[in-house]
C-alpha cells in the first residue's frame, strides 16, 4: 500500500478510538490541574503590594518601610522607584500599605499611595512620575489627597486604594483598632472601618465627593463613604461587575463579601457581627445585613487573618479563569472559589508550598497573580 494511503487508515483508526489523547474512547483523562509558586525575587523588606500600570512589563513592589520598588526584565532595579520612609513609621501595622497608578497614568503620570504618616493617621498622597526616568517617581511631588485621624492604636489602618470600574478612587480604611472600642464602624460621621470612594480628577481641589455616593449630601454624615461597616479590610478587588472585599476579624471568622458594584450604603456589619456571628456575643440584630459570601473560622491549620486577592483573568492557567484567589496570613495555604449565584462554588485547597506568613496577593498588568511573603520574596503563581 501507498505510504499515504497506510498514514490516511491510521488516522482515520485513531480518529474513531479517540485520537489516542484524552477524548472518548479509552484514552488516559487529562490530569487536574495543580498549581506551585515560582520565585520572582528575594530579598525585600516587608513586600505587602505589587501591582503594575495598564500595558506595563514592569513588577511595582511596595515595601512597609516606605519604598516602591521595580522588578524589571526579572531583575530587582537598585534605586526605589519612591522613597518615602521618612514621612512613615513601621510599629505595629503602620507603613507604606499599597500603590495606584491613575487608569490615565501613560499620560498623565500620577500614581497613589496609601500610608500612616509619622503620627498614625491615614494618608492618601499623589505622585508624578519624572519625565525624564519612568523608573523614578518625582518625590518633591507628593500632594496630600486625604488625611483620616487615627488615634490611639497602631493597627488596624486598613491598606488598600484602588480605582474602580467607574474612573473612582476607592480606600479601604480599618476601625481605629482595639475592636472598635469608639465605634467607628457603624458611625456615618467617621471615615474609620470604612470603604470610601472619592473623585481624584476634580479640577482646582485634592477631590470631590460623587453626587452619586448613598450618603452626599447628608447632615452627620460622610459624603465619601460607600460602604461601611468594617473591621480591617486588607484587601479588596473589582470583576465582572462585583465588588471583592475581604474584611479581617476579630478572633473567630475571616470572611470575603462580594456585592455589586453599584451597590452603595451597605452595612457589613461589624462590629455588631463578626462573619456570621454576633459580636462580641448573642444576641444581636442581623436584619438588613448582608452574609458574607465566605467566612472560615480560627479553629485549626494556624489561621489568623485572611488575605484578600484578585480574580484570576490572566492566560497563562485557563484553567483557573474566574476563581477568586485569597490566602491567610499565618497558615500560607493558597484558595479560590468561583462566584456563582450568589455563592462561593468550586472551592479549592490548590496545596502550593508553604511561604508563610503571607502579607499580600498581587497582580501584574497581564493580570497574572503573586505571592507576597513576609521572608522577603514574591512568588508568581503558576501551573506545576
């Protein structure tokens, strides 16, 4: 026979049994997906934060001394991209928390960053990147946005800004500390243990209170609150026309809460409620409170606070594509779920080495993910 004519019957034999790979009849299953952590880089202070401009190659790491730092071509550059630790303190929680590059920030340079300043109070600041070296911001820049009076206690500042869908800036802010003794949480006249959004791109002013923010306007109440209610919320993301937030608690229940995006005014609850529970104990009333959409409670693996991550939209694990990615700060395992229905379905152990404790997720502008360790490296989440 022909060598064409015997290469055409043997694939038409492995068409009808499958092809020999992993359709129907007979042939090995393809195998389930594991993922495992690939070193990016060692040796940093404190890493809580990495994010990148839109279309950018470059890693933007943020150190809780003060410093952003560049991960460039797979090599961490010697100078800061900023330098700002003269204006933070590191005790207890406080530090430089995390970065935002403005979405127009090829154009216009501006980038965000949230920090305690040297007495502890909460301040968001805007940067300009220098014309001349798009890896130096200009320092002498620095223009306060937003002060939030912290007193008291050095922890529970919260840490995250990030702009929205919707052009906006959002700021998570924690409750002062201490749980909550002042009540700052359920309190519309604080801006403590809240979600803020503000409008950055008013001309002649810091920023403007959107019109469409629940409570503008309103006598005894903040205009730049969007949600409130909360304990520590570490870390918060955007997808798919949902709002991620991950809220810290107290000693019993770490939760994520997931509600619209254009859902303003919602009460989380603490710290009437902790999770699912009344706080500090029964009863409570719970009407009108949303549930979280996941909580976990602090009875084994050595948890302690959840850290908050992002919705996997990269293309290197396709797998993957949808799943919420979140870990704990002292139990280092790596999770995820997917948001269906209003519930967390599929969740998932995915068993990544342990690089614990874990300060932050990250994520690149090709929207691939990170961990963030406190030994000092960032490891980038990949197929094993």
């Amino acid at each position: 026979m022909p060598r064409n004519g015997l290469r055409l019957l043997l694939l038409l034999a492995l068409t009808a049994c499958g092809g020999g790979g992993g359709g129907g009849g007979g042939g090995a299953p393809p195998a389930p997906l594991a993922l495992t952590l690939q070193p990016v880089v060692s040796g940093l202070a404190s890493p809580v934060h990495l994010t990148a401009p839109e279309g950018d190659a470059r890693l933007f790491i943020v150190e809780r001394a003060g410093r952003i730092r560049i991960v460039q071509g797979g090599a961490l550059l010697p100078a800061p991209f900023l330098d700002i630790s003269d204006r933070t303190t590191t005790d207890g929680e406080r530090g430089l928390l995390s970065m935002a590059f403005h979405p127009q920030f090829s154009a216009n340079g501006h980038f965000f960053v949230y920090y305690t300043d040297t007495g502890g109070d909460i301040a968001i600041d805007r940067f300009s990147v220098q014309q001349a070296n798009p890896n130096a911001a200009d320092a002498l820049s620095g223009m306060r946005v937003l002060s939030v009076p912290h007193p008291t206690f050095s922890n529970h500042n919260g840490g995250l800004l990030g702009f929205g869908p919707d052009g906006l800036l959002y700021i998570g802010t924690g409750d002062g500390g201490g749980g909550d003794p002042g009540g700052n949480a359920q309190n519309q006249n604080s801006l403590l243990g809240k979600l803020l959004r503000i409008d950055v791109d008013s001309a002649g002013q810091p920023y403007a209170i959107p019109s469409s923010n629940p409570f503008a306007g309103q006598a005894g109440k903040r205009g730049e609150i969007w949600a409130y209610g909360l304990r520590n919320p570490w870390r918060f993301a955007f997808d798919a026309g949902l709002l991620y937030l991950a809220d810290v608690g107290q000693n019993r229940r770490e939760e994520v809460d997931a509600a619209s995006t254009g859902l303003g005014g919602l009460n989380y609850g603490w710290n009437l409620m902790e999770g699912t529970l009344c706080y500090p104990g029964d009863p409570c009333d719970k009407q009108g409170l949303p549930q979280p959409l996941l909580e976990y409670d602090h009875g084994g693996g050595n948890v302690c606070s959840i850290i908050g991550g992002h919705v996997y939209r990269g293309s290197a694990i396709p797998e993957l594509q949808g799943r919420y990615l979140y870990s704990d700060l002292c139990a280092g395992w790596l999770k995820s779920f997917v948001y269906r229905n209003g519930a967390a379905a599929e969740q998932t152990d995915w068993a990544v080495p342990d690089v614990s404790p874990i300060y932050s997720l990250g994520e690149d502008a090709q929207k691939e993910q990170y961990l963030l360790s406190g030994n000092g490296g960032v490891y980038r989440i990949v197929r094993r």
